[in-house]
C-alpha cells in the first residue's frame, strides 16, 4: 500500500501514510487540537505535563517540546514495583536528555503508602489511584496556569462510555478537552483528545521513543479494561466507533449547556440531573482540590487510610 | 517465520502464508489493539508475509 500523499510505502493505514507523512499529520492533528479549543495562549506561556513515562505522555512532552511549547513535567509515582519505577526511570532520562525540567511527587511520602500496598485493601486498586493520582497532580501544579494530560481518544470514548453505564451524569458534564478557566484553579489541557491510542503508538516507535510499553498490572482488574475492550471490538467492525462517541458526546455537551436556562424553568427529575452536573466546581475545605462537595475525595480517603 | 507478540512476551516459529490481517486473525489478536514491525519496519495490515520475517506485534495499550 502506497502512502496517500507521495509514492512511499505507507507505515499506516486509515488515513495510509509513509513515516515522513505520519510524523506531519499527527503533529498537525495536535496543534489544531489545541488552537481549536485555544488550548494554550502563546509560546511562552508555561504548561504542566502530567508525566508518567508512558508512550501517551512521553510523545505529549516529545511533540510540545520539539513544537517549541514551553513545558514541563510532574510525575506521580504511585509506587508500583517493577512498573511505575521502570517507566520513570526511563521518563527521567528522557527528560534529562531534552532539557526538560522534571518533578516527581510519590504516594509514600504524600499519602504515606503506596498502591502496592493499598491493593491489598482496596480492590481493583484503580478507583483509589486514580484519585491519588489527580489529587497529587492538582496539588503539584498550582504555580502553573495549565496543566496538559496524555489523554487520548481511546481514553475519552471509554471515559463517555463508562460515564453513561455507571450513569454518572455529574462526571458526563465535566469531560471534555479541556477544563473551564476559573480562577484558583490550574486549567486541564488535552492535546491528544481526537488521537487514538494506535496513532501515538506509531509514533512513539517511529521516533525511537524506546518506551516501557507495557500496561499496569491492576489495570486488567478495572471497569475501563472491560469497556476498552468492548470499543475497540466495535472499531474493529466499524471504523470511526471512538470518534463517533466522542463527537456525539461533545454535541450533547454544548446542547445541555446552552439549554440550560430552558431546563432551569422546568423542575422534574431530568432538569435536576442536569442542573447538579453543570454546577460550578468547588473548593475542597481540606486541600483546595476542585470538589462536588465540602470534601474532596482523596480527603476522605485519606483520612480513612490512616485511620 | 519468527513471531514476537510483545504484550505476552511469546516468542514462536511459525508456519504461515498470508497477510498482516490474516496472521492477526489466525492468532486472535484485534488489529486495533496492535501495530506490527517486519523485521524492524512498520507495515500496513496488506502485507504479504514470507517464511524468512521476523514479525513483531506490539500491544498499543498501555497504563491504567
């Protein structure tokens, strides 16, 4: 198969392009993501990469760095042996050899034990990470203004979908590509919204990207495990499943935001679903993380864990 | 032919004429979940195997 743009052989198929074509389009693809949403102001302005040393944030950094994007990265370590401690290691000689500069924040010392350790009494381990995780991130990233994520269109189709069959509305109204800007709050940035997970794959490993590719060991136990298999099934049958939900998930966005004055007007169980999901976001009293209600839960976790 | 699927960390020789999407299929692997080096490159689902390649599926899905 030839490349749809020169007489090369392509390396990638849907759209079919050789390495030097694919290299264009992906970059391309990310910076019209984020001067779509205007992502990021100008040049100069400092971003926060969410870093874990996998492929997805590694290229992220990669393409903001070589872009001429001012970045650097906040690592969590959540203290998962033979997995996290392998990628970071790799993330800091990345970030050594790019002049990039790099914090890493741990769970022992945050939160006083790691997800090993944690695994033991909350299973899957995923919920209580997950938590940790962007409790740590919000906390770290204060000084800067945006703070940009790996997170791809796989994550996003899954993410809508999980939303939906746990029928989390309040969660469904604040996905997205990126955060509203209010003030006290770092604002989240996603670059990688409409690139799926295959395409930053490929280009991890066309640019040498020599990345620990594997997946975290908890991560079979995890709800998103089931729902990532079952997309990507259905995109196997028919092309375009992830993108379909993520469009259609930002359609009905836009819809329940600008009719949100209508619903104001009618009060049945539906207009009080979606009043409480388009609230504004609090402030926890403990932390000062973003928070539903008068406690974060990474707060109430906390608390419990050392109870 | 040499096949490596990176994921499970097998390793096996493998009698086989085809595709890309034809050895995919025969090993159960969903082609949306993996890319595929030939003896080092990248290739499209459409290539033509031969006896002498090294193939190498790497898993695309990895975190949490």
């Amino acid at each position: 198969m030839n490349c749809d743009k020169c007489k090369e052989n392509a390396i990638y198929q849907d759209p079919n392009l050789c390495k030097k074509h694919f290299i264009e389009y992906f970059e391309q693809k990310t910076i019209n993501t984020i001067k779509k949403f205007g992502m990021i102001k100008n040049k100069q302005e400092k971003i926060c990469v969410a870093a874990s040393g996998g492929k997805d944030s590694v290229a992220l950094l990669f393409v903001l760095h070589k872009k001429g994007f001012n970045v650097e990265a906040l690592a969590i370590d959540e203290g998962i042996k033979g997995y996290r401690d392998r990628s970071l290691e790799f993330l800091q000689e990345f970030c050594k050899k790019h002049k990039i500069n790099l914090k890493i924040k741990s769970y022992k010392k945050e939160i006083g034990k790691t997800i090993d350790q944690l695994s033991k009494k909350y299973s899957p381990a995923c919920n209580v990470c997950g938590t940790f995780r962007r409790y740590l991130l919000d906390q770290h990233s204060k000084e800067y203004k945006k703070i940009a994520t790996g997170h791809n269109l796989d994550d996003e189709a899954q993410a809508v979908m999980m939303n939906i069959l746990k029928a989390q509305t309040s969660l469904f109204a604040r996905q997205g590509p990126m955060t509203k800007d209010i003030d006290g709050f770092t604002q989240k940035i996603k670059p990688f919204y409409f690139i799926k997970e295959k395409e930053i794959m490929t280009y991890a490993f066309l640019l040498g990207l020599n990345i620990d590719f594997e997946e975290c060991p908890y991560a079979p136990l995890s709800f998103r495990s089931y729902v990532r298999d079952w997309i990507n099934k259905e995109e196997k049958e028919n092309q375009g499943t992830k993108l379909n939900i993520v469009t259609h998930y930002l359609k009905l966005r836009e819809d329940m935001q600008d009719n949100i004055q209508k619903i104001e007007t009618k009060e049945n169980k539906f207009s009080k679903v979606v009043k409480d999901a388009l609230q504004p976001i609090k402030k926890c009293h403990e932390c000062g993380s973003p928070c539903s209600g008068l406690i974060c839960k990474a707060c109430k976790l906390k608390e419990e864990i050392n109870a | 032919m040499k096949i490596i699927i990176e994921r499970t960390k097998e390793e096996k020789e493998l009698d086989f004429k085809g595709t890309i999407e034809e050895l995919l299929q025969k090993l159960k692997i969903n082609k949306e979940e993996v890319i595929v080096a030939r003896n080092g490159a990248l290739v499209t689902l459409d290539t033509e195997l031969s006896s002498e390649d090294e193939i190498k599926i790497l898993s695309v899905i990895s975190g949490g």
